[in-house]
C-alpha cells in the first residue's frame, strides 16, 4: 500500500485519516494539537515534525484545514509541503477554500512538478466518521482516477469536476444550499412553536413531501433534542459563506440570499455561538421570537 501524508486532524480530518488506516494505507501524519496524532499514532500512523516533513515520508499529501491562509501556509510556507515535496508526487487538498486560493496553490506547487487537485468535502462529522463523505474534486481528470479509490475510502459520493478550483466552487454552492436549507427549517420550526403546533409533528408530515431533505432530516431532530455539539460549526460555515461572497464579488454574481445568511451566522458567531453545530442557527431566530423549539 501507498504511504499517504495526513496533515489536519480536526473534526473532520481525524476520522478521515482513521479511515485510511482501516483500509491499509500507510500513513505519516503532522497536527499542531498533540492529542489526535497521539489517537493516531497509537493506531499505527507514524508522526513527522512538521509539513516538510510529511512531504518527504509520503507519496500523496492530504491536507484539511480550516481556511485558505492555513493551506498556503502548509504548502507554502516556513517547513512547508513544498520544501519535501519532490516532482511527482500529489497533494491532495481536501479543505474548504476559496476557488481562487486553489488555483493559486496549484500554479505554486506546478512550478516544482507537483501535481494538485482541490477535493473539499460535505456530510460533517458523521459522516467523516463512517466514510460516506460527499467528494467534490477539481483538477486533472487522469490525476483524478489515479486517486479515486483513495478518495472513495473516505467518501461515499467521489465526483470529478473539472479544473482545480472546481471542487471548491462546488462546496460553496454546497454551503450556500445547506445554510439557507437551516435556515427555512428554523423559521418553519420556530413559526410551529410559537402559534402553539408541536414542531415534531411539524417535521414528521412534512419530511416526506417536497419540503423534505437530506438537511431537514439530519438537522430537525438534533434541533427537537436540544443537541448542538458540534458536526460542523457555526464558525466554519460562517467562514465557507464569506469565501462565496468574496467569489460572487469577484465574478459579479448577485447573492442576496447568501448574504442574509451570512449574517445570520455573523451574528451568532459574535455572541459566542461560533463553535456550536450549525444547526443552531435556529437559535437566532428562537430569540427574535422569544421561544424555544423542542419535541416535547
């Protein structure tokens, strides 16, 4: 088996990287927060120093990490992939970035013969538990199927784009989706509990009509327990919705809906709700109405 380098073991990138191990993969991994590549380690990944490092022990790089500075500093900065990495070898980045930090990175390790794809992902922490991950990858089509099956240990759903920088377009229409989804649910919910219809019912007669999703299943129950531990947090799809904006801006693209958004989740970031699963976006909208939502 391939030795693969794993840099990132957050929420998401610890269960990913389990999940290679699972399958075989050899793997060397690097984390600024000791304790899960202790996890790993203690599963038989081997540890480097730093990204330079990981560069040098590995054939293919994956990276998942939380925003485009982070990824330019691994790749490109002081101990950096790029400073191991040598021409051939493949650097996966699977983080949720803006589509033109991608492209940027991408021409930066072309220059040294390294080959790139930018391969975000959707499901949240579930999901990068039992590996059926979305996969959403831009770059060359005959680098991609080198690594699909890589990919498809990780992910469930493994789909070539187009060009680098496509993945991530993708995610953020997977975001925009997904917010303004939690959104419509927690004003529907919130609407029930306050005109005095039990919000569960709510959700049990309309989850298999044309209002039910994938979102409204996974979020509407957690929202009717009261369950806000983190599968993806309010900080990290506050950041996903900023990178569109910032997009949407450069090529001129109205998104007035992502926008309100944006500062739906602004604001709960601000009162300290950041590190709170997503799905307590309905909180914002409890306040406004002075009720809470629950399956009681």
């Amino acid at each position: 088996m391939q030795k693969i380098g794993f840099i990132g073991l957050g929420i998401m990138g610890k269960p990913m990287a389990k999940n290679l191990l699972k399958a075989g993969y050899r793997l060397v991994v690097f984390d600024m927060n000791p304790e899960p590549v202790r996890e790993l380690t203690q599963l038989g990944a081997e540890v480097a120093k730093n990204a330079a490092e990981v560069a040098r022990e590995s054939e293919i790089i994956i990276t998942m990490l939380p925003n485009s500075p982070d990824v330019k500093a691994a790749v490109l900065g002081q101990n950096g992939i790029l400073e191991g990495a040598e021409p051939g070898k493949i650097l996966i980045d699977m983080s949720s970035i803006a589509p033109g930090a991608s492209q940027e990175i991408a021409a930066k390790v072309a220059e040294k013969g390294v080959k790139m794809l930018d391969a975000p992902v959707s499901g949240g922490e579930p999901k990068a538990i039992d590996g059926t991950l979305s996969i959403m990858v831009g770059g060359e089509e005959e680098l991609f199927n080198q690594v699909k099956d890589l990919l498809g240990c990780m992910g469930k759903s493994v789909v070539w784009i187009g060009p680098v920088g496509s993945g991530n377009v993708t995610k953020l229409a997977n975001q925009i989706i997904v917010a303004l989804n939690i959104i419509a649910m927690s004003e529907a919910l919130v609407l029930a509990q306050k005109v005095g219809v039990a919000p569960e019912r709510v959700y049990q007669a309309i989850r298999g009509g044309l209002a039910g999703s994938t979102v409204l299943d996974a979020k509407a129950p957690l929202i009717l327990k009261r369950q806000f531990a983190p599968g993806f947090r309010i900080e990290l799809h506050l950041k996903d919705l900023r990178n569109a904006m910032e997009t949407g801006n450069q090529f001129d693209v109205p998104l007035k809906f992502t926008s309100l958004a944006t500062e739906v989740l602004q604001a709960l970031n601000e009162t300290g709700k950041g590190r709170l699963d997503h799905g307590a976006i309905v909180q914002y909208f409890e306040k406004l109405s002075g009720v809470e939502v629950s399956g009681c």
